[in-house]
C-alpha cells in the first residue's frame, strides 16, 4: 500500500501512468499521441514535461506500453491483462 500525501500521489510516476492508460483506452484505434496525451495531463492539472516522462517511463519499465516517434499504443498482452483488471474491479 502505498502511504503519501495528495499531492505527492498525483505527482507519482504510477498515477501520472494511470492517467496515461485512461487516456489511452478512450482512444479507439488503441493508439494516442504524445500530444493527446500532454493535453489530457494538462486537464487533470500535471503540466511539467517530466511528469509525462516518468508516466511513460514507468509504464514502459513494467512492460505495459510501446511508443515510436509520436505515438503511444498499450502491448497486446498488457492490454489482454488491463481489460482483465478494468473488468474485476471498480478501481478504473
């Protein structure tokens, strides 16, 4: 479990991932933009560019996601196991 301020949470590398992923699912070519992505961080109120990069590099360290050039897509096995998860619980 993980014990922390609101502020210290929201500013996770896990969160920022999360919202990273829920983006992501609103997308329905399963694909998103970097673009895309910085915008919608910038509506839940994350505005530093290196906030984004350590969302993206902890979702790519577990292995979750893939990116090239501008683009961010889910890997198909994370995806099998994210719906899986969506499905199970109440937590997204």
């Amino acid at each position: 479990m993980m014990l922390a301020s609101s502020n210290a949470l929201k500013s996770s590398a896990m969160y920022i991932g999360y919202l990273i992923l829920k983006e992501i699912q609103k997308q329905e070519a399963g694909k998103i933009s970097i673009y895309d992505v910085s915008k919608a961080l910038k509506k839940a109120g994350i505005t530093s560019s290196r906030q984004l990069i350590l969302g993206l590099s902890f979702l790519y360290s577990v292995n979750i996601v893939e990116f090239e050039e501008a683009n961010i897509w889910v890997k198909e096995i994370s995806r099998i196991r994210l719906n899986r998860l969506y499905s199970e619980s109440n937590i997204f």
